[in-house]
C-alpha cells in the first residue's frame, strides 16, 4: 500500500469509476426493453452489442458482479487502509490514546469508503441507467462485451455453480427477462390505482373490461331469451326492409323461421337498388359462425381477419343467438352504448 494521496486519490476514483459501471451495465440490461433494443440494432453496433448480452443475461449479471466484488475488495485493499493512516495521526493529535485514535480512525475510515462507494459507485449510476435504459444498455455495451470475452470461463464457471443451487431449489434459470405482464397482474394494478384514486372509476372499468376479453367467452355477451332477429330463407328484399325498419338493425339474417337454421346474412345496404319482390338471398353472405366457448379476444381476431361485423354462436347444432361488434363496445363503454340487445343483428 502507498501513502501518497495522489496515488491513492487516481486509484479511488478509477476503482470507483468501474464499480459504477458494472452496476450501471447490470440495471440498465434488467430496465431496457429488447424491443427498442432491436429497432436501433439495425443502424448501431453497440445496440447490436447490447442485445446479444440481454439474450445472455445471467452471464452478464455474473460479470457485473464480479466486477463489483472486485472494486470492493479493491477499495478495501487501498483506499480504506490508506484513509484509516491518514486519519489516526490526526486524532493522536487530538488528545486520544494511540488506540483509540486507531480505532476512530478505522471505524471513520470504513464509514467514508463506504459512502463514497455506494453513492458514487452504486446509487448513482443505478439511478441514471434506469433513468435511461436503452440509452446507457448501448453506451455500455461494447466495453462490458469485451470484458466478457476476457472472464467468460471464469464466468460461466460461476454461472453454472449458481443455476446448479437454483436447481436444487425447484426454480429452472432464464437467461432473458421477461416482458410484458399478464391480464391478471394487470387486473391488479388498474384495481389497486382505483382503490388509492390515481385513476379515475369510469377509465378503471373500461380498462378491466378490455382485460376481462381474454377470459370472457361469446356466450357471456348474449342476452338470454331474445329470439333472434330475421327472416325466412325464401323472403324478398322488401321483408329484409321490413325487419331492418321494425329491429333498426342493418343486418337481417337469412333463415330464421319455423325448422330453418340461419345460414346466410343480407346488409340492407345491398338491397336498396333492388326491386321489393327480388329474392333477398340473391344478396345474401355466408353466416360467420363462433362456438359458444370462443373467448371474445379470439372472436374479435377472427372477425376483423374475415371482416365479419356479426357472428352467429352456436353450441353443438343450437344456435344460441347473435354477437356483433357494438356488443363487445357496450361491454367495453356500456355508459357510452345504447344499442340492441345482443343476439339481433346489427
């Protein structure tokens, strides 16, 4: 150990300097969004460089810890004992025993590196790479890329012995984080903003409403003993006029009577050239159809690929009713919608 501050200054700022990278490569990794990661990767090599470390990212968390212990014990190794022989002959001056003056000097020593290391070389930079994430994940890339290549045996040496421990404990090792969150997490959180008033009641049951989707199946948004809403499979466009004059629904299934089974839809739209005594199914559309069971997130996917505003649910060979569109909006704005009842076309 050296006793010139010159000496002992440059390595306290340099160790330090490195501790705060390596905790800044470790959060600003765990913060950043791989997406965002990838749209820069195109035109930048250090965005390219920081995906492939978030694709190894227990690997990179092991060398960032490594690096950190490393600066620890660094600045335990000079700064501290460096610090603690400055400081005792100043309290020895003071009036304090030899031993006493010793242990101040120590105990004030440990506290003044330990501050100095945690806030500049630990709280500080963490605050700026989750500040900005993506930002300092690609700053940072290129040099933690090649001290990777430099400790990767060491690395993975360490690495294997942790997942080993996890292992033993039931948990399986990721090497990625994991994004997004789920519906139910999700739930939660538009609940408890409501509970504690961060957000407004009418937004918070919209919200849970659009979550609600991925569990709520078709047969949930029809309404029970509302017989469906069309005509005979051999109608005129006049009665297809008639039923759109009577429900005020643009739709008119084809097929709804006595023994029928509706297998067709006619838009009034297509029938207003046509004299009232032509066939309505001479303007008719295959019937899209949608088992009782189908989540409305799925049903909506599949309307909108088919470009189906109106689905007819059935389950097994009964045809329960009708969903359109403007049903799943009640659900979603049922304060914002007044339409009719689900099960007759829209």
């Amino acid at each position: 150990m050296t006793d010139d501050p010159i000496v002992v200054l440059a390595a306290t700022v340099a160790i330090v300097g490195l501790s705060a990278f390596f905790v800044a490569v470790e959060f600003a990794l765990m913060a950043a969004k791989r997406h965002r990661l990838e749209d820069a990767a195109a035109s930048s090599r250090s965005a390219r460089a920081a995906l492939r470390s978030s694709s190894e990212l227990t690997l990179l968390l092991a060398g960032s810890q490594l690096g950190i212990t490393v600066c620890t014990l660094a600045l335990g190794a000079i700064t501290k004992p460096a610090v603690h022989h400055w400081l005792t002959p100043l309290f020895e001056g003071w009036g304090l025993p030899a031993v006493a003056a010793d242990v101040v000097g120590f105990v004030l020593a440990l506290v003044i590196v330990t501050f100095i290391h945690l806030v500049v070389g630990e709280m500080a930079p963490k605050s700026w790479a989750i500040a900005h994430p993506e930002r300092s994940a690609t700053l940072l890339a290129l040099p933690m890329r090649g001290f990777l290549v430099l400790t990767r045996p060491l690395l993975r040496a360490l690495n294997a012995a942790a997942n080993a421990l996890v292992r033993r404990v039931g948990v399986e090792p990721a090497d990625q984080v994991a994004v997004g969150s789920t519906p139910e997490a999700l739930r939660h959180l538009v609940e408890h903003s409501a509970n504690v008033g961060a957000l407004d009641a009418r937004y918070s049951a919209q919200i849970a409403g659009v979550l609600e989707l991925e569990q709520l199946t078709v047969r949930e948004l029809l309404t029970p003993d509302v017989p469906l809403t069309g005509v005979p499979a051999a109608a005129t466009v006049e009665q297809v006029r008639a039923a759109t004059r009577t429900s005020g629904h643009l739709r008119v299934l084809l097929g709804v009577g006595a023994g029928e089974r509706p297998a067709a839809v006619v838009h009034v739209r297509d029938t207003l050239t046509a004299p009232g005594s032509a066939a309505a199914a001479d303007f008719a559309r295959p019937v899209f159809a949608l088992t009782a069971d189908t989540t409305v997130h799925a049903a909506l996917a599949a309307m909108r690929e088919t470009r189906n505003h109106l689905a007819v649910v059935t389950d097994d060979d009964e045809v329960l009713g009708v969903i359109t569109l403007s049903d799943v909006l009640r659900r979603l704005f049922p304060q914002a919608t007044a339409t009719p009842p689900a099960t007759a076309p829209a």
